[in-house]
C-alpha cells in the first residue's frame, strides 16, 4: 500500500471522526473559544474578519479552476503534453476537495454558533482556501519546485486567517475549521494519488530541437 494512501486515509478518518463527535452538543473547546470571541462580529473586529472571509473564501478556488483550465488549453495548443496533463489532474484535485463542504455539511447537520445559512462542519471558506493551496502546491511540486515552500507558506498563513475569520464572525465553531483542513487533506491527498500526482516525479527536460 502507498505511503501517501495510508497517509490520506488517516486524514480522512480522522476528518469523519471529528465530525461524528461534534455532530453532538459542542465540546468544552468550542464554546470556550466562541465565548471568547461573542459578539465581535458586530463591531470592528467582525468588520475586518469579514474582508479577510470574502478575501479568501470561495472565489479563490473558482478563479484558480478558471486559470487552470485556461492553462491546459494554453499548454495543449503548445503542444506542451506533460504540463497540460499535470494541471488537468491538479484540476481533478481541486474539484475533489470542494466536495468536502458539498457533500458532508448536509450529512454531518450541525448548527452554526448563531443564526446562519447551512450547517456548520466543515467550513465551506477554509475548505475552499486549503484546497486551493493543497493544489496550488502539488502543480508547483511538479511544474516549479523553487516555488512550492512559498506556496506552502502563503497559503498556510491564508487557510489561518481564514479559520479565525470566520470564527469571529460567528458562523463557524473552531472545529468546523480544523475539520476543513482534515477533510481536505484526505480527500485531496487520496485523489492526488489515484491520478497519479503522489509520489512527485521529476519534470522531463524538453528535447532539444535539431
């Protein structure tokens, strides 16, 4: 069995484990953390909180997805094969990610700390950020390795802001976030591997023409 498969089998347990246990009343840590934070979304904490939310919410792996599949299109009419079909499978992964929010909020049916629209585990915005960073990392990983620790980076900080956000502005306990990123790094990582982007390859040099 591959290494990355058991490694995205332990998240995706452990993402099902988490959303099981909280499908109950909230832990101690939840409403711990939502007490310490009640109320700000209303002033200006809320204010900034909701920037930084719509910042990097949903519209980020929309625009990506539009910037890949551009690229592919880019890559193909190039007669760029390889790299048209390496972004064509972080596409597949990106995808993939986004139906952790799609498809287990309505299983897992669990209310948001105050009066809001849909469930609550897992955060549909930290989800969209740490998909969209997982697969900017993994196009990096095989088409610019020199950029892949700034992406890792700049995301992680991103997915960060992200969760505190929305757990400011109410609408999110402090395990809905780290359920997203659980999630994500399950599913992700376990339909990297099925398309065959884990374990990373070495991009082939370009033939030099006669």
């Amino acid at each position: 069995m591959s290494r990355w498969l058991s490694i995205g089998g332990v998240f995706t347990i452990l993402f099902l484990g988490l959303g099981v246990v909280v499908s109950g009343p909230p832990s101690a840590v939840d409403l711990t953390v939502a007490g310490w934070v009640q109320g700000w979304w209303r002033g200006t904490p809320g204010r900034v909180a909701q920037v930084v939310s719509d910042a990097f919410g949903p519209v980020v792996p929309a625009v990506f997805a539009i910037a890949l599949a551009v690229g592919i299109v880019v890559c193909w009419r190039r007669g760029l094969r390889f790299q048209a079909g390496v972004s064509l499978r972080v596409l597949a992964v990106l995808a993939a990610t986004r139906l952790v929010s799609v498809v287990f909020k309505p299983l897992f049916v669990r209310d948001r700390p105050r009066a809001y629209p849909e469930f609550s585990y897992p955060s549909g915005h930290v989800v969209s950020i740490c998909g969209t960073g997982l697969a900017a990392t993994l196009l990096c990983v095989w088409l610019a390795p020199r950029l892949t620790r700034w992406v890792v980076v700049c995301f992680s900080v991103a997915t960060v802001l992200c969760a505190a956000s929305r757990v400011v502005l109410g609408v999110h306990w402090l395990s809905d976030t780290v359920g997203a990123v659980l999630g994500v790094l399950g599913v992700g990582i376990l339909t990297a591997w099925a398309v065959r982007l884990l374990p990373p390859q070495i991009v082939p040099s370009p033939t030099p023409s006669a």
